[in-house]
C-alpha cells in the first residue's frame, strides 16, 4: 500500500506500513526497506548556513531528531556544524538532504558527495532528487530522469543513503508565482 506525504508544500508517495516504534523517534513510519522516518522533524529550506546551524541546534536540544536540508538550500555546512557539535549520537538523528534533478548518473553521485562533506556525514537516512528535472524544466527527458534515477540506487547501494525518493517541487514553484 502507498500513501502520500505533504511536507513543505511537496507530495511525495513513500512505501507505507503503520506506525512501528523506534526507541530514537516518538512516531515513525517505515518508508521502506525497513527505514523508519520521524513524524516530526525541522526543515531548513528557509535559513542561510548561520541560520540554519542554530536552527538545527535548537532543535537537536529541544529533543528534534529528524533534520531536513537540500544541496540548493546552501545551509548543509551549518547543519552539519550543528549536528557534530550536539553530543547526539548519528544513529539516533534522521537526516534527509536533496540533490538537484538532471545531473546525470554521475553529476548525481558527485552531488551527494558533496553534500555529505558539507554534513559531515559518511551517510544520509533519505536522499531525494529535490526535482528529477533541471530547475527550469529545460533538460526533462526520460533519460535524464532515470540517469538520476540510477544515480540515486548507486548510493544507496553503496551505503551513503538508506532510502531515496523524489521531492517534486515543479508543482509547489509554479503554483507560488
């Protein structure tokens, strides 16, 4: 069975089954493979890296375990000052970061590994392509969209994320305009 998440304005479908406990999350869902996501949890779309770094800090005390950021966000090097200098272990954190769409397979990985720099994380909980197309919609081609695609399966396989997805922000930029 599928469902769909509204967070941030964008509508994914994730993998569903029903709410299991995770002793690190209050109320988790399995989005698949057996990796279970926050039902909470602090976005930093809206913050630079200053921000964003005391944002997730707060949050990271307050007791927030779920943290999402993206490569086009250019805060990635404050969340990740924020999460090193909490004391919270990385296995008690959920950690969702984006890579922009239509980079191809290998402008993929290269992105994710930079965003994993930028963390300072050896891996991400979920990685989604923020938009599987260019951001103007210039390059979107089926191509295009499985070379990400495929991009995307080569670092999960490869450990550097446990889940991936789409985040289809196409539909929330054209209706904010």
């Amino acid at each position: 069975p599928y469902t769909t998440l509204f967070r941030s304005g964008v509508v994914a479908p994730l993998a569903f089954s029903p709410m299991r406990p995770n002793p690190h999350f209050a109320n988790s869902i399995e989005i698949g493979g057996g990796v279970l996501m926050p039902l909470v949890g602090l976005g930093t779309w809206q913050y630079n890296t200053s921000q964003a770094e005391a944002a997730v800090a707060m949050a990271l005390k307050a007791g927030v375990r779920s943290i999402d950021t993206a490569q086009t966000y250019e805060n990635q090097d404050g969340v990740g000052r924020a999460i090193a200098a909490s004391g919270v272990a990385r296995r008690e954190l959920f950690v969702t970061t984006k890579i922009d769409g239509a980079q191809g397979e290998d402008g993929t990985v290269k992105a994710h590994e930079d965003n994993l720099k930028l963390l300072g994380l050896e891996h991400v909980d979920l990685l989604l392509a923020h938009f599987p197309c260019d951001w103007d919609a210039k390059t979107c081609n089926k191509e295009e969209r499985q070379a990400t695609w495929r991009g995307l399966e080569r670092l999960q396989k490869s450990g550097k994320s446990h889940a991936i997805g789409v985040s289809d922000r196409k539909s929330t930029r054209l209706n904010s305009s």
